[in-house]
C-alpha cells in the first residue's frame, strides 16, 4: 500500500504553525485539535520542524512547567523525515518506529500534501489484512 492511498481515505489536512509562534499557542492549537503535533511552516508554507507533545513534555521536565513563553523554533525538531506519496507505508512504518517518532509529513514535488501518523499506517494494515482475509475465506468457499 501507498502513502497516497491513506490520503485519499483521510485527506490532506494538516495542522501547522509558524516557529514565531509561543507553545502557549502551540498548546491551544493541540489541545483544540485533539492531536499529538503540529508541523513547523515559515511565512511561504516551506517545512521547517515539527513539534509534538513529547518535545513539550521533555522540555518541561527538564525546565519546569512554564513554556507558554517559549517559541515554537524553540523546541521543535528541525530535522525532519518526511515521505512522498509514492512510498510504501510500511518503509514509512519502520522508519517512524526506527526513529521513535509517530509522525511523518508527506511532501510533494517540495510541497507538504498531508501527514501520516504511525495510528494512520496500523489502520492502514489492518484493513488491508482483512481485505485479503475476506478474499481468501471468498476464494475457499467458491471452491
Ligand atoms: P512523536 O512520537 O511524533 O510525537 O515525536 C517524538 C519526537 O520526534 C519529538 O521530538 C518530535 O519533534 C520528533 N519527530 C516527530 N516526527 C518527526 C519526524 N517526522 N522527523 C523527525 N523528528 C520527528
């Protein structure tokens, strides 16, 4: 399975901000999305890091309990593995699992089209195993 049939199923909508930002906002944002990260974009839309609750919860053990006046480039990864549609989910699958990270960004063409998280690529699996479970339980019993 390919990175660009997940999107099909779970659109293209990702939650970013700009690393100006403070990780008060940041919290908001997470808080309010329900989500585990926010990808990191300048002022034209280019990948820059990626934040998550971990780098958060890091920080915080290490500083203590108020962030909300730190900013987004202040904790964020700038590193950031990123994916094309047409990679396969499970190569995607390790390199997150690898990496000890739950989220990969998609980029096309140097463009960022969507996210995968690493609940994405199970779900993924999962539906692709009982698809071949229903087709060989139809294969068996037209036998
Ligand atoms: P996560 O498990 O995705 O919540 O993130 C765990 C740690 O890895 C945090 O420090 C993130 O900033 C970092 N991280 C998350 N996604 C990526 C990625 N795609 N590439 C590099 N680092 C990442």
């Amino acid at each position: 399975m390919k990175v660009r049939q997940i999107l099909d199923s779970k659109g293209g909508d990702v939650a970013t901000i700009t690393p100006d930002r403070t990780i008060g906002d940041a919290i908001g944002e997470l808080g309010r999305r329900r989500i585990g990260s926010l990808v990191v974009v300048d002022e034209g839309g280019n990948l820059v890091g990626i934040l998550s609750e971990r780098d958060l919860v890091a920080q915080m053990a290490e500083h203590g309990l108020d962030l909300t006046q730190s900013h987004v480039r202040d904790l964020m990864t700038s590193n950031v593995v990123t994916c094309q549609p047409d990679d396969d989910v499970t190569a995607v699958t390790i390199k997150m699992t690898d990496g000890r990270f739950r989220h990969v960004p998609v980029v096309d063409r140097g463009r960022l089209i969507g996210l995968i998280s690493i609940g994405d690529a199970v779900k993924a699996r999962i539906n692709e195993l009982e698809h071949e479970r229903e087709a060989l339980r139809d294969y068996i019993s037209s036998g």
